[in-house]
C-alpha cells in the first residue's frame, strides 16, 4: 500500500526503523507508534519506499 502523503512516507520509515531494531520503540510518537504495532515489516516496507515527489505534505481525511 503506498504513503498518500510525506508524513505518513516519514513515519512508515521511523516504524520500520524500529520493527528491525534500528532505533528504540520507544522513541518512536504518534502515527509511526501505532503503525510499528498494527502493520507487518513487509507493509511498512512498501509504504517506507514510496516516492516522495508529487506527494502532499499532509493529506485531509
């Protein structure tokens, strides 16, 4: 599933961090705590990799 915007892009990839042991779970805040918990690597992965350009900073629900 591909980021809808730069943040969620940003914090998939601080997620990821952490699922992999690369930096403390609890350093982690917000929306990258709750996705390192309900997403799998592969999941935080294709969101993580998603292209920047184009992309909104933030996305309105």
């Amino acid at each position: 599933m591909p980021a809808k915007s730069q943040s969620q892009q940003k914090a998939a990839g601080a997620a990821l961090a952490a699922k992999r042991g690369e930096m403390k779970k609890s350093e982690l805040k917000g929306a990258s705590r709750s996705m390192e918990k309900s997403m799998s690597e592969k999941e935080l992965h294709d969101m993580a990799s998603t292209k920047r350009k184009g992309k909104a900073e933030h996305v309105r629900h």
